[in-house]
C-alpha cells in the first residue's frame, strides 16, 4: 500500500509547556525564567508542567521538585490555577471554531481539527499562530502538525518544540520517518518497540514497511491493521470526541496522607458533577490507589445499574475501597467512571422515582455551578478546602 496521496487538511494544535506558559503569560516578570507548575511546592511535590528554559536544564515533567532544585536550585515552583488554564482553553478553542466545525479538544493544551479541502492548511497554521499570539497572548506558542491523519498530524506536531509547524505528506513522509526512533512515535512505548524489534522492525521505515500479516503477529488482530492504515496516512481513529473514562484523582501533601475517607467523598462529588455537566450516566467504577511506600492496587466493578448521583458513586468507590490492602499513608487517590449512557434515557424504578432524583440532582447542580462546588452538598464530606483542592482532571479541561 502507498502513501495516502490525499491533500492534508488535518491538523494537530499543542500548546508548549502549557501550565508553565500561562503562568509567565500572566506574569511578564517569569519571562525566559526557569518556571516548573507543581502538585505541591514541598520537596516530594510531583512537576506537572515544565517551562521551556527550564526543559533546557534538564528539568521534566513527573520529577519532584527537590530533584529539580538539584539540578537547579533557584527553580521557580508555583502551584495549578486551572481557572487560568481553563480560560487560555477555551479562547484558542474558539479561535479554531472559526476555521472548522470539527474541532474536537483531545486535552487542556490539545486540539485536533479537519480544514476545509480548499484552502491551504500551512497558511492557516501561520494565521492561527498569529491569532494567539494577539488575541490570547504574545508568550504563549503551540506547535502545528498537519497530515493526512490524525495520528500523524501528532506525530509532526512534535517534531519541532517549541513553537513549530510541521507537515508529514506523501511527498516527505520517507525523509521525516528516517529521522524518527520507534519510540518518537505516539503510542509506542519501550515495551512495544521490544516487541517491534523481535520481529525485525527496527526503524520507523521498517515499520512502514512490514507486511499487515507481521504486524498481526506484533499488535495481534485487528490492531496490526491499524497500526498499518495509521503509518501509510490513512483514518482509522473516529473523530469524535471519545469519553473513555470521567474522573479525578488527587495527591494528598505528606499531612493528609491517611485522609482516605474525605478525600473520596470529594472527589465523587467532583465526578459526579462532571458526569452530569455531559448529561451522561455510568455503569462502571474504578478505584485506584498508590502510597508512600510505592505500592500500587486498583479494581474496577461494572454494576447491575445505571448510575449518576454522587451519592451513589460515592457509596460503589467506598466499596471497592473496602477490597484495598492499602489504608494509610497515600501518595495518590484515583477514581473514575466508565460505561456511559445518555442521562435523560433513565430507567423506571419500582421504589424510587428516578426522574424525580434527576430533577432535585439537577436543581443543586445549577446552585453549585452558579455560586461554585460543594456549595450545597452532603452532609457527609469534610469541607475542608485543603482537602482536594482545584486540579485539571481527566475527562474535564
């Protein structure tokens, strides 16, 4: 199979460094500083967000922060403001509102959008990089990738940082696929460039060039086909917006770590708004629980029933926490849901009526949206705004 020889109309928006950017977008005096954004500003703080001088230290994401000021000593910690970041989202999203009705938010710093065939994808990536530098902010930059996919427009947004604009087409996709490493691909991590090399597939080009049957036998089924259409520039992926899974999760500081009890009621409540602000429903939970000492358990339950208010998904994570070998002593606490339905699709009940908990569920929903969370809530939740604080969640930006 050659190339996709298909116009590439499609492209991939990255905002560099987000959470560290905003911030010295908002601060002229942290310009060209060495900037990190972490969970906390303590020395065990996890670095969520890396400014670019400080990438050029050897600074990365997932450090912690006393491991920074190693490398670093006067490396500048801040903590999230999401409002912030929040707000950055949505004015690029809609500057690129106006150039497709296909723009679809993979994350907080990520969009991915189809142009138009007739106009000119290289022109509009310029256009749009000027439209944020004026409109959203002069030190904010993003990185374009443009292809004839979605998973190669991402592959060449990363091939320039910062602030690049890329293209992998029919007519250069061998010269930029000589330059890759397995791993510079999206979604091929060390395990499977192992597995690639058992096979004899060594570079990017030999991936190109494996046969589907031999990329069966590496990805198994249907997954080497996708692997194949994907690195010859073909759609596989749907371009709708994919909601796997809604949640939260939550680093407790040293002083909260045994906090468990409160910490979970918390973050339902936040999932639970946030699964009703999508008008969904889910029939699954997860739980998923890390401590001190670097030890790991999770277990998910797919329940009989449809499920939406926060008490309920309070009392099905509360159960599964009940199977947890780890009590104390937590370094990360997360939760989600899975298995959507529609919510406005509820299932009539023999003892209860279901719309009438959607309508009360509702009513407080719109007080809390209007006078901010946990105005009104349970009874049962520590209200201590220390515990779980504002973070950019999975399944929300």
């Amino acid at each position: 199979m050659e190339f996709n020889g298909n116009l590439p109309n499609i492209i991939h928006l990255d905002i560099n460094s987000c959470f560290a950017t905003i911030e010295q977008q908002a601060n002229p005096l942290l310009h060209d500083k060495p900037v990190v954004v972490c969970a906390y500003t303590t020395p065990f703080g996890c670095i969520l967000a890396v400014s670019v001088t400080a990438k050029k230290l050897g600074i990365k994401t997932g450090m912690r922060v006393m491991d920074a000021k190693k490398i670093y000593p006067k490396i500048i910690t801040l903590l999230p403001d999401p409002a912030k970041y929040r707000f950055v989202h949505k004015k690029i999203f809609k500057i690129l509102k106006n150039y497709s009705v296909k723009v679809i938010p993979k994350s907080i710093d990520e969009f991915v959008f189809a142009l138009p065939l007739k106009v000119e994808p290289y022109k509009v990536s310029l256009e749009i990089k000027e439209k944020i530098k004026k409109d959203v902010g002069e030190y904010i930059t993003i990185s374009i990738g443009i292809s004839t996919n979605r998973y190669l427009a991402k592959v060449a947004s990363n091939l320039i940082k910062p602030d690049g604009l890329s293209e992998i087409n029919k007519s250069n996709y061998l010269d930029v696929y000589s330059k890759l490493k397995l791993t510079d691909l999206t979604g091929i991590k060390i395990g499977n460039s192992v597995r690639l090399r058992m096979y004899g597939i060594k570079t990017v080009l030999d991936f190109y060039n494996a046969p589907v049957w031999k990329l069966r036998l590496v990805f198994g089924g249907i997954v080497g086909l996708y692997w194949f259409r994907r690195v010859h520039g073909f759609e596989i992926d749907s371009f709708r917006s994919k909601r796997g899974m809604i949640g939260n999760s939550y680093a407790p500081p040293p002083n909260m770590a045994n906090e468990a009890s409160s910490i979970i009621s918390k973050l339902c409540e936040k999932t639970g708004f946030r699964l009703r602000n999508y008008n969904l429903k889910a029939s699954g939970v997860h739980l998923a629980l890390q401590d001190r000492n670097g030890n790991f358990w999770h277990m998910s339950r797919k329940l009989k029933r449809d499920i939406f208010e926060t008490s309920d998904i309070n009392f099905e994570i509360k159960n599964l926490f009940k199977f947890s070998p780890i009590k104390t002593n937590f370094r990360n606490i997360a939760i989600s849901t899975f298995s959507f339905n529609k919510l406005n699709n509820l299932q009539l009940e023999i003892f209860e009526d279901s719309q009438k908990r959607k309508n009360l569920t509702t009513a407080i929903d719109q007080i809390n949206k209007k006078w901010g969370l946990y105005t009104i809530h349970a009874g049962s939740i520590n209200m201590d705004s220390k515990v779980v604080q504002d973070r950019i969640s999975f399944g929300q930006f």
